[in-house]
C-alpha cells in the first residue's frame, strides 16, 4: 500500500535526462556531445561538402539530437544556448563556400532557422 519512492538524482525518460532540479545540464551536455560526434562522423565521411549535401546530412543526423523533445527541456541558460547553438555554429564553418561570412549569413544562405528557443 504505501510504498516509500526511491530518491534518484536523475531518471531518464523517453530519452530525456531529468534531473532533481530541472537544469537538464546532463542531458544538453550529452545532446551537444552526440550532435558533434554525428558532424564528425559526416566529415571523415564525406571529402567535400557543398550546401546540397550539407544541408539533408545536417538535418537528418545532427541537428535530430539537438531538437528531440526540446519543448521538455527548453534551454534557458545563456551557457546552455551557447552550447548548442555552437554546434550548428561549428557545423556551418566547415563548408567551403562559407568562408568568411558571419553566423548569421551562413544561417541565411543555408536557410536554417537559429537554434535559440
């Protein structure tokens, strides 16, 4: 009947990392790091890469990471915006084309959307 509930730092749910306190400073972490290993992963892949075929691998296998459930844990930090939108921030230098053009032109010549909430 009553049945005490374990105290737990963290649970994972549908495959969000919720902690006691609700900063989701694991869970972002996790998501950067695992964004940034996927454009890791398409780099060693892919010799060259222009915006056509930037623009469907980005997508599919790096920003995905970025974006599941993102209404649950909305980042509200600076630190914590900063950190994922490094990512796309990082991801968009990489092409040839882009050299030289700030943040916000790559963002516009690629039509990305920002990652900020």
């Amino acid at each position: 009947m009553g049945n005490d509930l374990e105290l737990v730092d963290e649970e994972k749910d549908i495959g969000v990392i919720i902690d006691n306190d609700l900063s989701f400073e694991k869970h972002i972490n996790e998501k950067v790091k695992k964004a940034t290993a996927m454009f890791a992963t398409i780099r060693r892949i892919f010799q060259y890469l222009n915006e056509d075929t930037f623009i469907p691998l980005y997508k599919a296998l790096v920003r995905t990471h970025l974006e599941y459930a993102s209404s649950v844990w909305a980042p509200f930090k600076s630190k914590h915006i900063e950190l994922i939108e490094g990512v796309q921030r990082r991801a968009t230098k990489q092409l040839p084309s882009m050299k030289g053009m700030t943040y916000e032109e790559r963002l516009r010549k690629l039509k990305l959307p920002t990652l900020s909430l």
